[in-house]
C-alpha cells in the first residue's frame, strides 16, 4: 500500500500537519497540530523558522505579547511563559528567552536583555563599558517546548566579548557581540550568512529540533 501523502488542511482557521505512514495489511494517519513559535518579535521568528526548515520542521508565528515573571533564572521566566503562551492558544508552542551577560557588569543586562536594549540601547552598553578593560561577555538562550502535556527545556550558552564600537547588520545586540572563535560582530557575521555557526540560538534550536523529530514525527 502506497503512503498517503502529506497533506495540510486547515481546520477552524488553524494549521493541521496531516502524515501518514502504513504497515501491512494497515493504513495510519497521525493528525499533528502544528507549531507555532509565541513572541511579539518577528525577528526572532524568521531566524528561528529558517534554522528549524533545515532540519524539516514547520513552525509558525503567533504575535503574541507574554506576560514575564520577575526572576533571576532565564530558564524559570521561558518555563512561564511556554505555559502562558500554550494557554493563549492551545497549540503546541516553543518560547524563547535569552539574554547577554557581561562581565564587567556583573551579569547585567541578563535577563533584563530586552528591556535594556529598549531603554539604552547599544550605544549605553558601549557607553558603559567605555573605560573597560575587561569585554568578556556571554549570550545564553533558553527555548521550552510545551503542548499541554510535555514541556522540555533546551538551553545553550557561547561566550564571546562587546566590541567597541557598532557594527552594521543583524538586530538586537547582534552589532556589538563578537562571538568566541570569531573577529566579526553577530551582526557583521549574519550580513555573510556566517551567524548560525557561532549562534547560541541556533544550537539550542539544532537540541530542540532533534527531539522534536525523533518524538512527534
């Protein structure tokens, strides 16, 4: 018997992955909502989507804003919000929460990362470390899988340094990261389609997409 194919429908305004595979005698069809990564930032989501496509996983946008809890652990605000975020939907969901931590700063802006960059921006980071000698810093990302049911945390850190001055390309601190093993900024590396050999993101979206496969498909 031949396989069906894989279809997509769209059932009550929402995405179904349809697959199917047989065995003797039997046929099977295996009825899998689809992914939907919650954020309100789009940049996010498209580097997110065009990572996870490599390894055959469709993940969609839901322009959501979370709600964060005030914490010092990245890894218990993603948990949070994987859970505020499946609850918004009822879809199977994966969150992200990441930050850069610096040294000198003690850690700061950490988990404080997005609300930072909001307010100072690159130029108060580079205006703080102005007369610093020490420029070691380190990005983490903490992405939660959860479906209602199973929540699964993937989590990956790469060290590097602030430059010092601005670089062009990229978003967010992307400008002024260099990333351990290279001399260009996140930003200068995504402009030569280079960034995802060095990013934190995408090697804890590389763990995630691994099971994922080997657990839903």
């Amino acid at each position: 018997m031949n396989l069906i194919p894989l279809l997509a429908d769209r059932i009550s305004n929402k995405l179904f992955l349809v697959k199917s595979f047989s065995i003797p005698k039997y046929s099977y069809l295996v009825i899998m909502k689809s992914l939907h990564f919650v954020s309100s930032n789009r940049n996010k989501y498209l580097e997110i989507q065009s990572h996870l496509q490599k390894y055959g996983v469709v993940v969609e946008f839901s322009n959501q804003r979370l709600i964060e809890i005030q914490s010092d652990s990245i890894k218990e605000i993603a948990v949070e919000k994987s859970k505020s975020a499946f609850a918004l939907i009822s879809k199977p969901v994966i969150v992200e929460d990441d930050g850069l931590f610096i040294d000198e700063l003690g850690g700061f802006p950490g988990q404080y990362s997005s609300f930072v960059y909001k307010t100072i921006g690159n130029n108060g980071i580079i205006k703080l470390l102005k007369t610093s000698m020490n420029r070691f810093a380190s990005f983490k990302a903490t992405f939660v899988f959860c479906d209602g049911e199973n929540s699964q945390t993937f989590e990956e850190e790469i060290k590097g340094k602030i430059s010092s001055r601005i670089t062009e390309g990229g978003w967010g601190y992307d400008p002024i990261f260099i990333p351990d093993g290279s001399s260009l900024t996140f930003g200068q590396l995504q402009m030569v389609d280079r960034k995802i050999e060095f990013s934190h993101r995408s090697k804890a979206l590389s763990k995630f997409a691994q099971w994922y496969k080997q657990k839903y498909e």
